[in-house]
C-alpha cells in the first residue's frame, strides 16, 4: 500500500467518526421543536420595542451587535432562561416579570434562542 492509499484510508475512516460527532454535538445543543416562525417574530417584536413589555428601555437598546446575547450563553443558561430574562427586564429594562409559562416568554425565548443570538 502506498503512502496516499494509506492517507485516504485513514481519512476514510475519520471522517464518519467526525461528521458522527458532529452531529452529535449538534442534536445535544439544539433542543427538540423549534417554534413556530410567528412565535420568533412576536418575540422579535418584544424585544426590539418598549410597547410590547410596557418597558422604560427596550432589549435591543442594550442588545445589539458586540452586545448581542451570546450563542454559548444562551446555552449555558439552559433552562434557566425565562428567570434571566425577567432578571434584566425588570433590572435593566424597569418592567415587570413575565410568567414563564406564558406567550410572551416563550416567543422572547424562540426569538433569543433562534434568531437574537450569536
Ligand atoms: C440597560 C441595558 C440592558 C437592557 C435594557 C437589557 N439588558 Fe440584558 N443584559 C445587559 C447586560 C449589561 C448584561 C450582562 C452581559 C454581560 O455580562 O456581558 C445582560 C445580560 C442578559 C442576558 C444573559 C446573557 C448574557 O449575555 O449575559 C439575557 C438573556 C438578557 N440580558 C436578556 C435581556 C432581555 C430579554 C432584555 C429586555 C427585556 C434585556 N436583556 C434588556 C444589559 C441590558
């Protein structure tokens, strides 16, 4: 076997493996059901102006370029999000909290998990 078979041999090889893992680590990080695209946008909205959450300084004022939410954040938050984005709305934006389990945090969450991010 020469030294080029021997190559794409091993590349042949690992590069399953990678992709495997790959995929892997993708399926970990993303969770199960995307929301819907109206949810993302609903939460677009909220998050980019002050009438939706009655807020004196509305998310992206804070939020944007450099200062947009980290991917890896987001991540690391977990399933903690909706207590963090009542944090910083009442903290930073002086509203008041939303119930985690209502419409309007899921969509605030779809937006920031799927679209705000990066
Ligand atoms: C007055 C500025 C300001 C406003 C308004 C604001 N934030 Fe933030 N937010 C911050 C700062 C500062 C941090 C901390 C970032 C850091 O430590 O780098 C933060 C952090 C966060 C985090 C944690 C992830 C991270 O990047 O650390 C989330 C989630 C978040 N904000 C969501 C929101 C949401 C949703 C709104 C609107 C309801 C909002 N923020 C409004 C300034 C603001």
């Amino acid at each position: 076997m020469n030294s080029s078979i021997r190559v794409s041999t091993a590349a042949g090889l690992c590069l399953p493996v990678l992709f495997g893992f790959v995929f892997y680590l993708a399926a970990e990080s993303i969770p199960a059901e995307r929301p819907d695209s109206e949810s993302i946008a609903r939460g677009r909205e909220l998050f980019n102006k002050k009438e939706g959450l009655k807020v004196k300084f509305e998310c992206i004022l804070c939020h944007k370029q450099d200062k947009a939410i980290k991917n890896s954040e987001v991540q690391k938050i977990g399933d903690h999000l909706p207590a963090v984005i009542n944090k910083y709305l009442v903290e930073k934006s002086k509203g008041s909290p939303l119930p985690a389990d209502g419409p309007e945090m899921q969509a605030l969450m779809a937006y920031i998990r799927y679209e705000h991010s990066q």
